[in-house]
C-alpha cells in the first residue's frame, strides 16, 4: 500500500474535523446540562447556557458536514489503486 498525499489529507481533514465536532458536543452536552441546574433559579443564565449550546450543535453539524464533504470531495478517482501494476 502506498500511501499518497490526497489520501493522507482526506485523512487528517477527515480526523480533524472529527475531532472539533466531537468536542462541540460533549461541550453542547455540558452546556445542557447546566441550562437543565440553572432553568428555575437563574432565568438568564440558563437562557445563555441555551444559546451556548445552540452554538456549539451548529459547529458541530458544520464539521460533520466538513468532514464528509473533505472524505467525498477527495476520495480516489477512476483509474486502477495506486502502487498496482495494471
């Protein structure tokens, strides 16, 4: 196996993007949880835990949109696999 620098960059795109979008929902999460403590004793605070949250899904969703769009968008083209003999 040979390894190519599309492959290598739909790669590490893909990983990246992957990463930042895992990390905004585990920060989403958190940002729900803490709207679910603060929902009856501070109004505002919870209303901006919301908005935090809202955020953090909308980034979330971007990069998984990112990462899928750099895996299609740089995926192998026709043609025999790199590194055969045809």
């Amino acid at each position: 196996m040979t390894l190519s620098l599309r492959g290598t960059l739909r790669t590490a795109l893909v990983l990246v993007m992957g990463f930042i979008a895992g990390s905004r929902l585990v920060s989403a999460w958190r940002w729900l949880q803490f709207y679910r403590e603060l929902r009856g004793m501070d109004p505002s605070g919870a209303d901006a835990s919301l908005t935090f949250a809202e955020g953090d899904l909308a980034i979330a969703v971007l990069s998984f949109a990112g990462a899928w769009l750099a895996w299609w968008h740089f995926r192998p083209r026709g043609g025999p696999p790199p590194g055969t003999v045809s």
